[in-house]
C-alpha cells in the first residue's frame, strides 16, 4: 500500500518492469516462431537495478513517451511508462523552470533510481538542458553509477552536494568528455583517493572544478594540485573551506612556477638553459584563472606565496581569499598587491627627494599637525581652554610640532616596510604610536580622521603626478586601517567619551 502520494519507488522496480517486458517479448516471439524453428532463447535474468535502468533507457516504448515538446509533460509521461505512480513533485517543478532557463537544479529532495531514469530520458530529448545540479539528493552509489554511464552528451555542467565522492561513479563522471563543470560540494572527501586524483590527471575537457566544503587538508590538496599541475584546459579551481594552511599556498605557488634549473630530464641529465624538458610533469601550469581559497587558515606567509604565484602566471587574475586570516591579522592586511605596491612606489619616490623620505614625510606630518588642534597636547603646547588656535600667530611655526613629524615619519615608514607583515606592523602601531596617543590626550575619532586628510593631502602635494588617484586610495585605505589600530591602545571610557562629544557636537542646537 502507498502510504503517501510522495513515498520513494523501490528502485526494485525497474527490475521487476524490464523482466515483464523481457517476458512479454519473448512469449511474443515464441508465439510467432514457425514449426520446426528453435525457439528463442530465454531471456537473461537481471538483477542489479542499473543495469534495468540501462536497458529501460534503450526501450523504444519508454523513449517515445517523451515528445521533446515539454521537458515536464515528457518525464510525466516517462515515469507512468516505468510505472511510477506519482511523478517525482520537485522533478516536475525543476523541468518546468527550465523553459526559461535550461539549468535543472533539485535541491534538497530525495531522488530515486525510477525518477533519474525518467529524468535521463528526457535529458536526452531536450538536450538544450546543459547543467545538472543535485543539492543535498541523497544519491547513493547506484544512482552515481547510472550517472556516469547514461548523461547524455548535451549536459556539459554537473554540481553534487552532499553526496559521498568516492568510488568508480565519481571517478567516472570526473572523465566525461562532454562534462567541462564538475562540482563535488561537501562530498567528505578527507583525501585524494589515487584513482579519483588519476582520473582528474588524463582529464582534457574541465574547465571549472570545485571541492568546496571538503576536509581534503593539505595532504589532499597537494595531491590534487599535483594531478592538475598539467592539466590543459582547466581555468577556474575552488578549495574553499578545505581546512588548508600556508603549504597549500605554497604548493599552488609550485604548481605555476617554472621548474629549477637543476631538475634532470628522463634520462637523468641537466637540460642545457633553454632546452625544452622532456619531462612534461613539471611544467608549470598556465591555464588556471580563478582560484577560490576562501575560508581556509591560510596566514600571511601563504598569502605572499599566492601573490608571488600570480606573477609567475599573469593568468591568474582572480585570487579569493576571504575568511583567511591573512585577512584579518592585523593592519593593511586587507590591501591587495597593487595598492600595496602603488604605497611602496610612492614612498620609494618620496626617498628620491632631497633629505629622503622621512626628512620629506617629517614636514609633511608636521604640517598635518598644524591642522589638528587636538594633537597639540602631545608636544605639551599651552593652549587655552577654548581658545582658537587658528588665531594663534606663534601656531604655525612653533617648532614643538617637528619632533612629534619626525615621528610620524618614523612610523609611517614602518608601515610600508612592514606592509607584507600586518602582525609586526600592528605590534609597531599600537606600541610605537597609539600607547603615546592615547595617553598624551588626543582625541581618538574625528581627529584622526582629520589628520588622515592632512596627511594623504601633503604627501600628494609632495610628489604631484607622480601620484596616481589609485595610489591616493592605497594611501588612504592603509591609514584607515593605522588608524583603526592604534585606536585600539585608547581604554573604552575614552573611546566612550569622545562618541558622546562627537554626538552632541552633531547635534541640532535647541
């Protein structure tokens, strides 16, 4: 009895259906033999449900249910033909959304052997249906099996989530030709089996792979990377959430890099400079553009490696590293190469001045000062409670702001020689510059914001065109950033003073 208008057909089924049809022909076909003639032979006894998938698959009765007209009337019409009471609901919801967008995609539904038989029928009379995503459909090691040995040519992207990627059905379908987006999403792959890392290798046709959500760690991902190193047309890579650190890092840095010199041919000679390497294993790979690493563990070191490996291969413009520490440990940690670059050009350009760029950033830090009345306490500048120290005529040139300059500048010029190291570079900031902030009486909030403005302003001054607008942006993005933590020595009583002041100086008067 059906308990319920949803419940999963026995994929038993099937093999019950193609036994009856495999019977009915062959009493037909002894019906019809003349006298005398040998009767046909018995039908072959089936038992394994994919191999009655299979042979349905072929049947001319259940292929011509399918009209090619509709993709959800066709698997209506297939299921009844196979016997299937009640048409997989989500199935039909799927195929209908597909007359606007060719991309099937069931998600969160269990799919039986029955329904992805019908579904293979129909795959294969609309073959304007190019992608195939099954999230979390518990398909078990029959249905993968099916998968691999019926997907008709046309479907050219498949994504799995939640299902077990082990097995010859996934190293199967990893070696389609007509597959070219693999996704294997959450598949508890806690390594590289050889077979699966094998099949991927004499792979010739993917050009997006993902693995995201697999706890490969770095032993899985440096196996994988290695079986891809040579890979021929593979453009886009996801390893996110994968439990990698920096030798993952170091191993994709590898995996793009030309071979040392020293590395011997087959025959166990040093190639001459030039000479082409026999050994084709190790030549770099570079056709790779996109690399997704986000939520991994990867640290400073590792994100350097990353950066040195987009320079070995220019093709890999695109480089996602979010949820990384490398990220988040420290100040200008969030800066990519570039600006970091455009900062460190910058600076390079400001030491070809006269004095250098610490004489040079001195004056200019001095002068950013002058334009912040709260950093006069610091120096121990007598001002007057209330008093406009604009109107003040020794203000300007009063030397006491040049030795606070001259440490700015210092500090500064750490900043971008620590760029590549956010951890020492916070160290510097908070130590160096915002212990002597904060306990000297400036301000935190507007007034470093204020000197922020001074500051990106002289330097622009200082250096003219040579300064780009891009570079203006590095600048200011990497003293937010300064700012931001060396406001962190400042205790939260202070910190809460100066939002309720800033509060009730935006305040509408009454």
């Amino acid at each position: 009895m059906v308990n319920s208008a949803w419940a999963v057909q026995s994929s038993t089924a099937l093999v019950q259906l193609i036994e009856s049809k495999a019977q009915a022909a062959y009493v037909a076909a002894c019906e019809t033999t003349a006298e005398g003639t040998p009767p046909p032979e018995a039908p072959v006894h089936i038992s394994d449900p994919v191999d009655a998938a299979l042979k349905l698959l072929m049947d001319e009765d259940i292929l011509a249910a399918a009209g090619g007209a509709n993709a959800a009337e066709d698997f209506v019409a297939v299921s009844t033909k196979l016997g299937t009471a009640y048409p997989h609901p989500a199935l039909v919801k799927a195929l209908q959304a597909c007359a606007t967008k060719p991309m099937l995609s069931l998600r969160g539904w269990q799919c039986d052997l029955p329904s992805l038989t019908a579904l293979l029928v129909v795959l294969g009379k609309h073959p304007s249906i190019r992608s195939a995503s099954f999230w979390q459909c518990g398909l078990n090691d029959r249905a993968l099996t099916l998968l691999e040995r019926a997907l008709p040519a046309s479907v050219e992207s498949l994504a799995f989530e939640g299902t077990a990627a082990e097995g010859a059905a996934v190293e199967g379908l990893s070696t389609l030709p007509s597959v070219t987006s693999l996704a294997l999403r959450c598949a508890s792959l806690t390594s590289m089996p050889p077979p699966l890392a094998d099949a991927l290798r004499a792979n010739e046709t993917l050009t997006a792979l993902s693995l995201f959500g697999n706890p490969l760690g770095d032993m899985g991902a440096l196996e994988l990377l290695e079986a891809l190193r040579s890979h021929p047309t593979l453009l886009t890579l996801n390893l996110g959430r994968c439990g990698l650190t920096d030798t993952s890092a170091h191993a994709v840095l590898e995996m793009v890099s030309d071979p040392p010199k020293e590395d011997k041919d087959e025959e166990g000679e040093v190639p001459e400079a030039g000479a082409m390497c026999l050994n084709v294993a190790i030549l770099p790979n570079r056709t790779l553009t996109a690399l997704n690493l986000g939520y991994n563990r990867i640290g400073t070191e590792g994100r350097l490696a990353l950066e040195a490996a987009q320079a070995a291969s220019p093709g890999l413009a695109r480089l996602e590293l979010v949820g990384n520490p490398c990220l988040t440990c420290g100040p200008t940690a969030g800066l990519g190469a570039e600006p970091r670059r455009l900062i460190k050009a910058s600076w390079a350009a400001l030491a070809a001045r006269e004095g250098g760029a610490e004489v040079v950033v001195a004056g200019v830090c001095a002068a950013a000062l002058a334009q912040v009345p709260e950093a006069l306490p610091i120096v121990g500048f007598p001002v007057a409670e209330g008093a406009d120290t604009k109107e003040a005529p020794e203000f300007a040139g009063w030397e006491g702001l040049a030795p606070l300059g001259a440490i700015g500048a210092s500090i500064l010029g750490k900043l971008v020689a620590e760029l590549d190291h956010p951890k020492r570079l916070r160290a510097t900031l908070v130590s160096e510059l915002g212990v002597v902030c904060a306990s000297r009486g400036l301000t935190p909030g507007a007034s470093f914001d204020k000197f922020g403005e001074a500051l990106i302003a002289g330097i622009s001054a200082a250096l003219g065109s040579q300064l780009s607008e891009d570079a203006k942006t590095a600048w200011r993005d990497a003293y937010a950033d300064a700012a931001r933590c060396m406001q962190t020595a400042y205790l939260p009583s202070q910190l809460a003073a100066a939002a309720m002041a800033a509060a009730a100086a935006a305040a509408p008067a009454e």
